[in-house]
C-alpha cells in the first residue's frame, strides 16, 4: 500500500526536494520546523506543518519525542528523514516502527551494523569488501614495525592509536622510515597522549573519496547506481561532486559496485545507501564507510541514470519491489554539483549570514542535451540564519561529455544571482575553471594543494579577459546612448556617442573601436582581434547575456562610476570604459593604495561577541586570542596577527556586530 | 589675413596653456587635473565654448603689470551634459594659484547671468588660494558679486559645487549658497580660517585634511554633499546628478529611455520587514527595488545616516527620496537628520522634483544633548519643508510612524498626495511599551497586567488601519508591489496643481 501522507523530519533543500517527489506520487506532505525556520521554503512548500520547538536543532529537529508528536498529530503514515539530523538514528527508527509508522530508510539493524567504523570494517571484510590493510595489534618494536610494514607494502602511515591533528603521525617508504617513524611516532605519543601505542596502515597515496550509490528492496534485489567523485572538498567538507568519476574504468567500477552490493546484502540493507572508498593513484580501492541515508549529492546519480532515489526509497519502503535490474541502469552522460555554501570565500570561508536580498538562481530545465537542476531551500527575501548548516543550494549541470557539464556549470554558477550574504559562488567558478580539475586529476587533497593560502579571487587571463572587456566596450555603448537620449536636449545639437573607447579592468587598458549594427556591435582591438558582441542586455539590467565571438558569456552587471562592477567566472573586476581623452587624464590619477586597518580587530564576520580575552592596556603576542565571536553555531577565535599593545575596546560582549565593525585598536 | 588668423591660434595657444608646462606638471604630481582638462571631462566631448579667454586683469601694484595672462585664472563658458546646457567656471591653480581677482569675478558672474536668464545649471570647479591679495578690496567686491548671484540663482537654476584644491576664507561661501557641494578626498580642502589661524588664535593643532577635507565635510560638517576618490570620478558622478536635474525652475525634471516594469512586482519585500520589531533592515533594499533598475544616487550618504536622501527615476523621470533608515539609530528624528532632509526636500520642491518618502521613525531623539542643541527648531525645518511642498508627494509608511515624527514625514495632513501604508504598519502616539507605562501607571510592577495591556494597545494601535479608518492612509498596499503603486500614484500626479499663498517669502526656522 503506497503511502498516504509522509512527514518530512527535515528542513532546507533536502526537505524541499522530498516534498517535490511525494507530490508528484500523490502523496501529502507535512513539513516541520523550528522558530527560526516559521517563513523556510519547506514550510511553504508542505500541505501541512508543525512546529516542534526553538532554532537551536537540539531542542527541535533532532527531539525524537516533539518528532513523534508531529507524526501523531498529522497522522502521517511514513517520515522521511534526509540527511542529518535524525536519518542514521535507529533510535528514531525504533520509535517509528513501534508507532507502526514507516521509516523510508533502512533497517534499524543496518543502521546500526553501519554507523560503528570498527564493526562496519569488520562486516566489510566478511563480506569480502577490499578495507585498508593495516595491523591493528599491538607492536612491540621497531623490528616488527618494519615485518608489519613489509606485509603492508609501502608507504604505510605509522599512527599513534590514541592521535589526532596529525601528531604522532608519520609515513614511510622504505624500512629505515619505517624503523625511525615506529620510535619517533611513540616517543611523541607517549609525551603528547600518555598513550604510546601504535598502529600501522597503508597510505594511500593520490587518495580520492569515491563513493558507490545501492538501492535495495525487501525483496532481496540490491543493485547499484555507479558512483559519485567527491574528491573535492575543503576540510572534509564536500564542496563539487560528479557522476560518473572521470577515473574510473569498467572493471574498478564493476568491482566497486559489486563490493558495495555484497556489504549491502550483508547487513540486509533495503533503500538508498551508499558505500564510500579511498582509491589511490592505481586505482585500489578501500572501504572507508557506509552511509545509511540518502546523500546530499544524490542529484548527481539520478541525473546519469534517470533514476528518482527518493521516489526509490518512497517505494521499497512501502514493500514495493524495485521495477529495474542492474543492466538497466547505465551512465548517461556526466553530471557535475556544486554546493552553493553561505560562507565568504574572501574571509577564509567564514560563515555569513542575513538577509538574501537577491536570489536568483538559473532557469531549470532539461532538454536532450543539457539540464539545470537547483536543490535549494530558500527564497529571496529570505533569512539565513546562524542555526544550521550553510549549505543553501546544489546546483547541478548535466550534459553528454564531461567537459560540455563543465562549461554548463560554468555558465549556470555566472547566471546565478545572490547578494545579501557572502557565498561560495566565485569560488566553485574557480574550481570550474581549474585545469587539475578540468582534467579531472584531483585528490581529495586538491583544494588545500591548489589554495593553499586561501582564496582572493580569481584573475582572468585572456582571452577570457578580452571578452569582459569586448562585452563591456558594446554594453557602455548602449548605456552612453540612453544617457545621451534624455529629455531637455538642445535640439540638432545632441551629444553623439562616439565610437572609440578604452576598456580599462584588472590593470589592463585596451583601446577598442566599437562598430554596432542592428543585431550587435563588432569590438575590435588595436591588434586586430575583432569580437562579435550580442545581446539582449538593457542598461541597469543585474545580469547579461551575450555571445561574443561566437560563444556565451555571462555577466553579473553592478554599478561603478563610468563603467560597470563585472563578475563572472569567479572573477571581480570594476571595468571602467571611456574615451581615449577621458582615459589619459584618468591615467594621471594618483593610486591610492587601501587605508590600513592592521591597527584594528575587525569583525570578520556578521555575529556575537560571546568572549573578550583581553582588556585596553594589555600587551598580546602574535597568536594570541583577542576575543571570540559567535556566528550560525561556530565560535571563532580572533587572534592577534601581531605583537601589539591593546589601546582601546570598542565592542562588548553581548555585542551583535556586523561585518568589519572595529571590536579593538591597537596603539 | 592668414597671419591674422595664426595669431587667434597663437593666442588661444597660449590662453589654453594657463600657467605653463612646469605648474601644469605640478598640478598632475599632486593628483589635480587643469581646468581644462575638467571641463573637459564635465562636458560632452567637443562641446565646450569658452568665453573671456582674453581676459586679463587690470592690476599695477606690486609688479602685476608685468604678468597679465591670458583668462586671469578662471576658464569659464558652457557645454553641453548629455545634451543639455550647462555653464561652467573652473579655477586655473597654475595661473596665480587660481586667486579670485576683479576681472576672473567678472567671467564667473557673466556665464551665471547668462545661466539664469538661459535657464541652466552652473557648475563652479573651485581650486583656488583665494583673494587676489594684489588687488585688494576690489577682490572682496569680486566674491561679493559672485555671492549675490548664488543668491539669486538659488531656487531658479541648478548650482552644483565640485571642490577640486584649496577653498578656504571668503571664497567657501560661494559653494556654500550653491545646491550641492562635491569634494575631492585627499586634494580638497574647505574652511574659513586655516590651520595657521586656528593654532594662532585657538591653539588647536589640526591638519588641513581634518580641519576641511573631505571626510571632515562629507561626515562630521554636512558642509559637502558628497566624496570623490579622485577629480575623474568626481565630474563622471557630477554629470550623473545632472542627468537627475531640471535645467532651471522653469522646467519638468527630464525624462530618459528606462528598462525596467513600472508593474515589476518584489515577493521579497513582503519580508522585508523583520519579525521582531526592534530588529533594524536596510531602507536602501526598498529604495533599490522601487527605482528604475536599482539606480539611487544618495545626497550626504555619510552625514546623519539614520536618514537617506537622494534621487532615483521612476518610469525615467527624476524623483526624490527621503527615507528613515532604521539600520542606524533606529531610523530616529534628530537635528542632523531633520537639516539634512528638510534641505533635499526644499531642493526638490523648488526644482518641481516629486518627492517620495518611506517611514519607519521611531519618534524624536530624546537627551539634553538634542534639546540644548535646538531640537525644536531644527525638527520644524523638516515639517516645514514638507508643509510648504507643493510638489507631488507620495508617502509609504513601511513600520513605526510614531508620535511628532509621524506627522512630519510628510504625513496626509501635510497635503500628502498619497499616503500608502505596509499591512506591518503602526501609527500611534508611541510605541506599545512607553504608551502602556504612562497609561497604567499604577500597574508598573505587576508584569502580567503590563504584558496583557501591552497585547491590547499592540491589538489596537500596531496596525495601519486605525489611521485608514479616519482617512489618513490612503491605501494599505502589499509591500511587494510598492513599485507598481508608487509609480502609478505619481504619474496620476503630473497634473498636478497646488500653490501658496502670496507672500514676500517664508519665514522657515533658520
């Protein structure tokens, strides 16, 4: 019996999504929230909602009681948990199902087999799944270190059991590391955890998260839907997954999902599951962890296979057998996600947070040989708050080949208007545009390799410079022609916007003559490049759509004094254009360089000032805490940058600050 | 006849090479363009005619016979902005250091008699040491003919100041009759008696930048209305406010091609306003989102920001903004921010620009600070001003209209046009927690009472619909399509037909 109403124990976009295929199945939503959630997208987009407590999820989405209560009080006859929050609780399983309420999940069994890394590496190997090689007993020298290690094969990782952040960690190569690495790394246990003891494993090396997507029913079919590269990540947080892996061949994935399978059968797995590895330079592969839920990234693997995982899992829970087989689900092209995360990149992914004044994302659609799809949980005009995860959208491109879902992605994180909140948008741009990833040769240490500094923007090179600019010379033009049609003109003796101009952005002037015809304007440069340049664009319109030279580019069009403020492909660039006159007395102008503000603690971010460390007189060395701020559940610690005398406090704890308000001087 | 025509170039070459190559250098290395070099970039390209470029003073004393160049410091005559006539002065600091002599006041007054009776703004570029000392009281008469044209200019044609170097003494009080005053950050500088006096006569030690520069003026004074980083960026802004500008008091405020839907609808604005009362948001989102394609150019945006003044264009037509802004203080009433918009709104009204304001006030600034500093006086300069607006006013409560400052933000009883309310609105004498303490005095300590007498006067006062009962709100409006019946409110207003009685003029409180 197909369900008749589910609740989804959820918010955000995952919620949302759940609630767009239990509509398209007929069956009725209940949303739930919490305070801060009274105006979310999910709430708007249920048939009912209930609300179950404060902002803070431990007193809301994660009380399995105010859940069950909201379960019993709509009547629904199935909950679906997403991701987090409740959905690896077989607590919470247990309380449905003694209720008589479907969980769309697992069994409280599998959960629970699964969510111990120790057991689930234990059922792994029983079930013939490849798992790190490593001896887990104790070692008594280094002599039987270096046996150990051979057995292994290098390099092997020489780890204090008790460690963490690296200490007491070391790698080896060869037998000599290995002896030296077995008495260093337990000299350092010893005297950092008082706890000397050491275990050995193979290093992976050129390590990539690769994970394997199962679905199984309760009728004893277990398939799997190919898998997910989640190589890219920033502190072990997703930031851009795929499916397929552009490293995969036949046989590893074949051998991957078979594996992934036979765990699944093991511990009498039914829904969506799925299994992530390591896979090194070579391809092996290693059993790192089943997740007993639906994936954030799922929207990857539905679009290459055509398969709707949460319809999926709305069936097998409702005892309906799978209606596919394994040799019916192949890779249709290549599907690429981008996880749009309210953090600035600029301030070293510090969460933000506020109003979304803009939101805007690209247009969804599918068409034969492209599609959209945005997951998302908010609206414009919407709050995000400090309660949750910043993650607000998954925007997902799809497309026959890998590098044509790369350049639609491209395309959609241009179209995609946010303002309000600082986010991620100019960095996933950047990941796009990367040449390791464009290869798709990335680690999973790729983006601590590639921005090792963090990140300050991308600078454009040409061509792609050229073509700001191009677009900017024909879009000024039009601009220049309304300015000049106002009303009030001396009649016959009207302004005649001229056809020569000098773009100016990212520290470069071209000189450009502009040409227009009726369907665009032909730019050429001084060196004889010559671009096409069309669009639709109106002056003040936010964003513009052009083909220049033949190919699309999109714009994110701001205001700037005699120009325009440009974004696009991760780049921020304040494009001036004038006439050759105008230029050369602009190039006289003096450049003024930005005021210091190193004598100042800045507010890095929107949040509360929870603790002051110091007080005015206070001598601080560099490293130290200065105070601590509180935004969307984090506390960050600001630290001195230099040695310095404190000469003046401006903020109190208590404060509520907003981005770059001083909270102290330094004399 | 060919050697007479050399010679006109040959002078004009000269006139046109002001000061020489050697003070032109030194004008660029401190970040200053010439004078020509801003009309230049004032104007239309090719538009500018220069008038009195043969101009030369007429001093004898000190050796000034000697020296009698060309324009005397001062490259005056007009242009066009877009299309639209434009006088223009500009200061030469490479000729005399640009000090003001008879015949440089001369040139100015002629292009702004010319401009008054024309009907076009002047646009003054100041960049002088000041008096021509050589000359004497005859420069003091000079600034002295200068002034009385601001004066009657003002109200009859647009005057626009950009401070580009040195204004300092008699000199500031020019720009300071004029309409708006921009200056230049880090190379401009204003005041009546410099640091040297001030040390003299005070002994306060200051730098020219903090007695007068710009950040001084744009912040702390309200002398200027705005900061440039440099003198391009300076004359590109200054075209742009032009563009919002009637050519004089005589005509409409011009009209440009737009881009946008008069009937855009924003959903987002049905959120604008927060949840809890005390929590700020940003006016500038709405002001954004009601103008033609986002565009606001803010007047004094440094100085008093607890309220927002500038213009935007709606349906392409120029229009002016006066709105709390409750990110900063509240959105309260104070001295500053009761001069700041009563001066915009008194400029809008003589340009015949319409006037939209957006409330969310919370009353007035209370403290001795504001009572002892004239309150009074200067919050009816704003009541004032609206109360004498004839222009068409159009007015969107958006949240608190509290007590005084409900009646002076151009409320139904100041001849408001249309006065529109958010459903989030609330018009009362005071907020709900000081109305219930004066009310129920007696039950101060008992917290159930005060919290259940709270929820009754919330129930009856913190709505628009008292006030649309009696007829003092026109309409309650959805926020999200503001747009759409502001512009249709002020286009049903281009008729528009209201006068005053006839007096010599007004006695606004000064």
């Amino acid at each position: 019996m197909m369900f008749k109403k589910i609740l989804i124990a959820n918010r955000g976009e995952i919620a949302c999504r759940v609630i767009t295929t239990a509509r398209r199945m007929g069956i009725a939503t209940v949303a739930i929230y919490s305070d801060a959630d009274r105006e979310a997208l999910h709430v708007r987009m249920a048939d009912e909602s209930v609300h179950i407590g404060p902002a803070p999820a431990n007193q809301s989405y994660i009380v399995i009681d105010k859940v069950m209560q909201a379960v019993r009080a709509t009547g629904a006859d199935a909950v679906h948990p997403g991701y987090g929050f409740l959905s690896e609780n077989s607590r919470f399983a247990e309380a449905l199902k003694a209720e008589g309420v479907a969980f769309i999940g697992p069994p409280v069994g599998a959960i629970e087999a699964m969510g111990d890394k120790i057991t689930s590496k234990k059922l792994a190997q029983a079930a013939g799944v490849s798992t790190v090689p490593g001896y887990m007993g104790l070692i008594g020298d280094a002599e039987e270190a270096v046996t150990i290690s051979r057995g292994i094969g290098y390099p092997v990782m020489i780890k204090a059991s008790a460690g963490g952040g690296g200490k007491g960690m070391r790698i080896a190569w060869n037998d000599t590391e290995a002896r030296e690495g077995f008495q260093s790394s337990k000299n350092e246990a010893a005297s950092s955890f008082g706890d000397d003891r050491i275990f050995i494993e193979k290093f992976v090396t050129q390590p990539r998260h690769i994970e394997i997507q199962v679905l199984a029913d309760s009728h004893g079919n277990t398939l799997y839907l190919h898998e997910r590269e989640c190589s890219i990540q920033r502190r072990n947080q997703k930031v851009v997954e795929e499916a397929p892996s552009p490293f995969l061949d036949p046989a590893t994935r074949r051998a991957m999902g078979e594996q992934a399978c036979a765990l699944a059968a093991a511990v009498g797995y039914t829904s969506a599951g799925t299994v992530e590895f390591i896979v090194d330079g070579a391809r092996n592969f290693y059993f790192l962890e089943m997740n007993t839920r639906l994936q954030v990234e799922h929207p990857v693997t539905e679009l290459i296979t055509g398969i709707d995982l949460v319809e999926q899992m709305i069936r097998v829970a409702a005892g309906e057998a799978l209606a596919f087989t394994q040799a019916d689900l192949r890779i249709n092209g290549w599907a690429i996600e981008s996880r749009l995360y309210a953090e600035d990149p600029y301030r070293g992914f510090l969460p933000s947070i506020g109003r979304l004044s803009r939101y805007r994302p690209p247009v969804q659609e599918a068409a034969p040989d492209r599609a959209v799809r945005n997951d998302t949980g908010v609206y414009e005009g919407g709050e995000i708050s400090m309660y949750y995860d910043p993650m607000i959208a998954k925007l997902c491109t799809w497309a026959p080949t890998r590098d044509a879902a790369i350049e639609e992605m491209r395309i959609a994180l241009d179209t995609f208007e946010v303002e309000g909140i600082g986010h991620n948008l100019p960095f996933l741009s950047a990941v796009m545009e990367h040449p390791v990833f464009v290869a798709g040769e990335m680690t999973t240490a790729f983006i601590a390799e590639e921005w090792p500094d963090g990140f300050d923007g991308v600078r454009l090179a040409d061509p792609a410079l050229r073509r700001v600019a191009a677009a900017c010379a024909a879009m000024h033009r039009v601009a220049e022609i309304r300015r000049a049609r106002i009303s009030g003109r001396m009649d016959n003796h009207e302004r005649v916007v001229g056809t020569d101009w000098v773009v100016t952005l990212q520290d470069t002037s071209w000189p450009v003559t502009v040409r227009a015809d009726r369907g665009g304007a032909d730019v050429r440069f001084d060196d004889g490049l010559c671009l096409r340049v069309e669009s639709d664009w109106t002056p003040g319109a936010s964003l513009a759509r052009l083909m220049v030279g033949e190919a699309p580019l999109v714009l994110k069009v701001g205001k700037a004094v005699s120009g325009f403020r440009i974004r696009t492909r991760g780049a921020d660039l304040k494009v001036q254009v004038r006439t050759p006159r105008q230029a050369a007395l602009a190039a006289l102008m003096p450049v003024k360089l930005p005021p210091d503000t190193s004598k100042f603690l800045l507010c890095p971010m929107p949040g509360l000032i929870v603790r002051l460390d110091v007080a005015e007189g206070d001598e601080v060395q560099e490293g130290q805490a200065l105070c601590t701020v509180e935004a969307m559940k984090m506390e960050n610690i600001l630290r001195a940058e230099r040695k310095g005398v404190v000469a003046r406090i401006s903020a109190q704890v208590g404060d509520n600050l907003a981005v770059d308000a001083v909270i102290m001087e330094f004399a | 006849m060919n050697g007479i025509l050399q010679e006109l170039e040959a002078r004009r070459g000269a006139a046109r090479a002001g000061g020489g190559a050697a003070r032109v250098a030194a004008q660029h290395a401190k970040g200053k363009l010439t004078a020509r070099e801003r009309v230049e970039l004032l104007l239309d390209e090719g538009s500018f005619e220069e008038f009195d470029m043969f101009v030369a003073h007429r001093c004898t004393d000190f050796g000034m016979g000697d020296s009698r160049p060309a324009g005397d410091g001062v490259v005056t005559g007009w242009g066009t902005v877009n299309g639209r006539m434009v006088y223009v002065f500009s200061q030469d600091f490479t000729v005399f250091g640009g000090s003001l002599s008879e015949t440089h006041a001369q040139k100015i007054c002629k292009i702004m008699d010319m401009a008054m009776q024309n009907g076009a703004p002047v646009v003054g570029i100041n960049d002088s040491g000041g008096a021509r000392i050589q000359e004497g009281v005859a420069s003091l008469a000079g600034y002295a003919e200068v002034f009385q044209r601001n004066v009657l200019a003002s109200g009859v044609v647009p005057q626009i100041s950009l401070i580009m170097g040195p204004c300092a003494g008699g000199a500031v009080y020019s720009p300071a009759m004029t309409d708006f005053i921009f200056m230049v950050k880090d190379s401009s500088y204003m005041f009546v008696t410099g640091p040297d006096v001030v040390k003299t006569v005070t002994n306060e030690v200051v730098s020219a930048e903090d007695l007068g520069g710009a950040s001084t003026h744009t912040r702390k004074s309200s002398v200027a209305d705005g900061a440039f980083e440099n003198d391009v960026e300076a004359l590109a802004e200054a075209r742009r406010l032009i563009d919002f500008l009637p050519s004089s008091n005589r005509e409409k405020p011009p009209v440009r091609p737009f881009f946008d839907d008069i009937t855009r609808i924003e959903p987002s604005l049905d959120t604008l306003i927060p949840a809890n009362a005390n929590t700020p948001y940003d006016m500038r989102e709405l002001i954004a989102k009601i103008a033609d394609e986002g565009d606001f150019f803010e007047i004094q945006s440094e100085f008093a920001r607890n309220i927002l003044t500038g213009f935007i264009r709606l349906e392409g037509s120029t229009v002016g903004v006066v709105a709390n802004q409750p990110l900063v203080l509240a959105g309260v009433l104070d001295i500053d921010s009761s001069r700041k918009a009563a001066r915009f709104v008194r400029f809008c009204d003589a340009f015949e620009i319409p006037i939209l304001t957006l409330v969310d006030v919370p009353g007035f600034m209370p403290g001795t600070a504001q009572e002892h500093g004239g309150v009074i006086k200067h919050g009816a300069k704003l009541l004032f001003a609206y109360g004498e607006a004839t222009v068409p006013k159009v007015t969107v409560i958006t949240r608190k209209a509290y007590g005084g400052a409900y009646d002076v933000m151009s409320s139904k009883h100041l001849r408001g046009d249309f006065n529109y309310a958010w459903p989030t609105a609330e018009i009362a004498v005071m907020g709900s927690k000081g109305a219930v303490e004066i009310l129920y005095r007696g039950e101060a300590g008992d917290a159930e009472k005060v919290a259940a007498r709270t929820r009754d006067y919330e129930a009856r006062f913190a709505n628009p619909f008292v006030a649309a009962e009696r007829g003092f709100i026109d309409e309650v409006i959805m926020p999200r399509s503001t747009r759409a019946r502001v512009c249709r409110a002020f286009a049903s207003l281009r008729g528009k037909r209201l006068s005053n009685p006839w007096k010599k003029h007004d006695n606004i409180p000064l």
